[in-house]
C-alpha cells in the first residue's frame, strides 16, 4: 500500500513540474525599423502604448523568435546619420540568449560609428513594455554627442 501511494505522489509532483515547464512568458514583439513613415507604433519617440499591442506567448509559432524571457533593444546615432531621418530605434521580443547569461539587466555601450546601444532582458509577462525615463533618453544623447566628439577628436589628432 505504501509504494503504491509513493508511486501516485511521485506521479502527482512530475505532472505539477510538467506544467510549470510549459508555462511560458508573454513579450510584446514590434520593431521601429518596420514602422511606415510618421509612425512610432514600438515607442522610438513617443511612449510605447501597451494598450496597442498584444504580448505574444514566447513559445507559440506568433513570436517572430521563440525564447525564455524579454528583450528590448535600444539603438540611438546621431540626427541626420540613417538617411531616412531616422535615428533611434527600438526593437521588442522575445529573446533565448542574453550575452551575460542573466535578466533584469542592461548593457548598452557605442559602436564605432558613433551609434549608441542598450539591451535590457527581463523574465516577466509584458516586461519589455516600459519606457525609460527621460533621463535615460538625455544619457542616450549626450553618450552619442561624447562618442562622436572622441571620434572627431581622436581623427584630427592623429
């Protein structure tokens, strides 16, 4: 009697951990890069509004890329430098991958040409819907205009 209880409770925590695993994470998923001309549906300039997206199960064939928690990319150069006019863009999705291995965190640092960039990965439903403070954004330029001026600095002197 007592193995045949042992069986049912060893069947009972399998199944429950089953369905824990299956559980998977919500992310909105949009890109400025795909926006029409005058649209900012992924929150580039404007506030990203959470009530005109669906975040999209990370494990289900909606996600553009399947994965185990959020991601936001955020990539700045300066005004004039993407010929289109454009010059901030930000990607949301889901993500499998974080180059430090850890979420809740952003890396962000400067490419050589002068473009600015942050990604922020979290593991919580819809968590790649916030907006960065307006601190954040200034940081973003003045990064941008410091990267640039070394640029021009380091060519001039060399």
């Amino acid at each position: 009697m007592k193995a045949k209880t042992l069986n049912v409770l060893i069947t009972l925590v399998g199944a429950a951990s089953l369905l824990h695993a299956v559980e998977s994470i919500r992310c909105y998923q949009c890109s400025s890069g795909q926006d029409s001309k005058g649209e900012d549906n992924c929150g580039a300039y404007e506030k990203f509004d959470q009530s005109k997206h669906i975040a999209v199960d990370c494990s289900s064939d909606e996600s553009s890329t399947p994965g185990s928690f959020c991601m936001k990319v955020t990539q700045q150069s300066p005004k004039g430098f993407i010929w289109d006019g454009r010059w901030r863009q930000v990607i949301r999705r889901c993500a499998s991958v974080s180059e430090t291995g850890v979420t809740g965190v952003c890396n962000w640092g400067v490419y050589e040409n002068g473009v600015y960039w942050e990604e922020c990965y979290c593991s919580e439903d819809s968590c790649n819907g916030s907006y960065r403070s307006q601190s954040v954004s200034n940081s973003l330029l003045i990064s941008s205009v410091f990267a640039m001026l070394t640029t021009y600095l380091w060519h001039t002197v060399a």
